[in-house]
C-alpha cells in the first residue's frame, strides 16, 4: 500500500501525508500535556478551597500545597474533605469527560479529542494515588504519604492492611477502567483500514497514543520539572500503565468494529499549535508556579 510513510516501514502506515499526520500527533500530545497539567494543578487547587472552607490557612502552587501539617482539629471527615477532593474530582471530570466525547460530533474532532485526553488524565489522576499510597506504606515521613493512604490511617487502619487494600483497589481500577477508553482509543485514528486487522490497530494505537503520550511528556517536563517532579513521574508511569492496559482490551475486542473519522483529527496550521505550546510554557512558569494564599 503506498503512502509517504514507506521509508517507515508500517509504523506510519496509511497516514497519507505524513508531515500533516506528524502535525496532528503534536496536536494531540499538546491536548495530552494541556490537560495533564490542568488537572496536576487543580488537584492542589481544589484541596487548598477545600481547607479554606474548614477554617484553615493553605499556600499552594504547582509544586506544593502546605502550611496545613502544623493545624489541628483534623478528623476522617476533614482528611477526606481536602486530601481526597483532589483524586475524587479527577475520577468525576474523568466520567463527564468521557460523556462528553460521546456526545460531541464527528465534526469537532479537536474538541472529542480534547475531551479523550482530559478523561484518561483525570482517572490517571485518581489512578496515581492509589500508587503512591502503596509506595508510602502508611509512613507519616513519605513524601506519598497523603490522599488514601493519609485517610485510611486517620481511621486507624494497620499500615499492611492499607497497603494490601491499595494495591486490591489499583489492580480493580486499572485493569477494569481502561476498559472505557480502549473504543474511543481507536475511534481517534485515521483508518478504517488499519483497523480491520489487528497488527494494523496496534499500528493506530501507536500513532494516536503511545507517540502523543511520549511527545507530551516532553511538554510536561519542560513546563514543570522541577515543580512537584515526584508526582509527574508517577502519574507519567500511571498513564504509559493504562495505555498497556487498553492496548490489552484492544487485543482482547479485536474484531468489534470500530468507525474512525477519515484522516484524524481536522487539520490546523503547526503555528497554533506553537503558540498553544508557548501560552502552556510560560502558564506554568509565570502563573501555576506562584504561590497564592488563602
């Protein structure tokens, strides 16, 4: 099959043109690194509101949330309120997200795509917390040491017990919530073609995940790092976990149908592209990285 991907052998595979497929893989590691850091800092964000409302005092940025660990009158209630807010609103946005995909038209191809990339990054939210209760194992000194694993040990729970239950919880969720995300996977590629067999759907799951995931995260790390480095490694690793396991549903429903959109997304100039990168670099540096008081 001819396509100006031949010097490529099947990686890019009836993509046409391959300069604008390229253009439109870095759309979509933008839309991956835009909502990645959105939901990274509203997590602080919404956990700060939270404990405003409870009376206390919270300076948070991109990197941190602080001035809480000295304060008192804590209880299971209060800990949930605040350390949990972050990781719940991420599992909800997660599911309005991916109500919203379905509903938007085939027309607004950026918009759906949007919409995919801020789902999985919401439950990849969620997702990284259950992790990194596991790998604070209940110690009060691990920098992990917040979100479930902070709320179960303020209802007294042994440290192995919490520990076990997590990673009961982080193999139920990340096996079994991919699930959701391995059609629209697909429906983001660019050939009806390709996914008629299943070499050739690995072939789009590479071109409209992995490589999108891989050029994002390069976004991410040169708009964030050193800022809350920590967590974005673990998240990072939570996403690359929940493309193996779609890839996994995908392998599994090799022969349900799936329509894609003709091409991919709709085709934009790589100029916005540029400046969208440009706006989220220097948001993160110049905005998300100042510390605000509540």
């Amino acid at each position: 099959m001819p396509n100006s991907g031949d010097n490529l052998p099947y990686l890019f595979a009836e993509t046409g043109d391959l300069k604008l497929h390229l253009v439109k893989i870095a759309y979509s590691a933008f839309y991956f690194a835009l909502t990645f850091i959105l939901l990274s800092y509203f997590d602080h964000v919404i956990a700060a509101i939270n404990a405003r409302i409870l009376g206390y005092h919270p300076v948070f940025n991109y990197d941190v949330l602080k001035n809480l660990s000295p304060t008192s009158g804590w209880s299971p209630k209060r800990i949930a309120f605040v350390y949990l807010s972050g990781p719940l609103l991420g599992l909800i946005i997660s599911w309005i997200s991916a109500f919203g995909y379905n509903l938007a038209g085939v027309a607004h191809s950026h918009l759906k795509l949007f919409l995919y990339w801020l789902s999985l990054n919401g439950f990849v939210l969620f997702f990284s917390y259950l992790i990194t209760g596991i790998l604070s194992f209940s110690n009060y000194t691990s920098i992990f040491f917040t979100g479930f694993s902070l709320w179960f040990n303020w209802l007294f729970w042994d440290n192995t017990a919490i520990t076990m239950l997590l990673i009961i919880l982080s193999g139920v969720f990340g096996i079994f919530y991919p699930f959701f995300f391995w059609r629209q996977t697909l429906r983001n590629g660019y050939s009806g073609r390709l996914l008629e067999q299943q070499f050739g759907r690995v072939i789009s799951f590479i071109n409209t995940a992995v490589l999108p995931v891989l050029t994002g995260s390069l976004i991410i790390l040169g708009a964030t790092l050193p800022m809350n480095w920590q967590y974005q490694l673990i998240r990072l690793a939570c996403v690359l976990i929940t493309l193996l396991i779609i890839l996994l549903w995908i392998a599994i429903f090799r022969f349900a149908p799936v329509k894609v959109r003709k091409g991919g997304i709709e085709y934009y100039s790589p100029v916005f592209l540029l400046i969208g990168i440009g706006v989220l670099l220097l948001l993160a540096r110049l905005v998300l990285s100042w510390q605000i008081s509540l």
